[in-house]
C-alpha cells in the first residue's frame, strides 16, 4: 500500500490538493504491493508468536488465544491477505483463459 509523508514544506496547500495527490498515489498503486507489505506483516507476526498464520487465524477464531490487541491486527492482517490472494488468482485464471497464444 503506498504512504505518503508530509512535512511542513510538504504539506498540501488546500483539500483539493490533497484530494489531487491522494488520487495520484492511488493511480501508480498494485495489488502487488499491497500483497508484499501484508505478507511481510503476516511474517513478522508468525516470527514474533512461533506460529503460520493460518493455524493461528484458526485458533483466534475458535477463541483460543485470548483477545490480544496484536491478536486482533494480525487476524485483520491475514484476512487481507486472504483476499488480495483470492483476487490475484481469480485475475490469473482469468489471464489464461481468454489470454490470446503469442504469435512470432
């Protein structure tokens, strides 16, 4: 997901400043960062709690882990993940099926 910092020289003059810049770092965004940046905090979660993210989505869900405020960004987090996933995939499938063969 991009960021955008601001600083005091930065900072945008008017709302419809901001609106234009919001705009324009959503134009150059990919579902392919977006992917990047929750598995890399899936990994961070699964590295700092000894455990893959789909056994602890399922023990969080069936209540076993407690009510952690980590517990709840890092269902949240996977959750997304499962999603861009599933977007991807179903975008890939799509690609194949109606890609036309490359000609020479």
């Amino acid at each position: 997901m991009p960021r955008i910092t601001f600083t005091q020289e930065t900072l945008p003059e008017s709302g419809e400043a901001l609106v234009q810049l919001l705009r324009e770092t959503l134009a150059r965004a990919s579902p392919l960062d977006d992917f990047v940046e929750v598995v890399k905090a899936l990994a961070y979660f699964e590295q700092q709690y000894g455990m893959d993210s789909p056994t602890f989505f399922a023990r969080f869900e069936r209540g076993e882990l407690g009510d952690r405020p980590d517990f709840f960004r890092w269902a949240g987090q996977y959750q997304i993940y499962c999603e861009i996933k599933q977007s991807l995939e179903t975008t890939l499938n799509l690609l194949e099926q109606y890609a036309l063969p490359a000609t020479r």
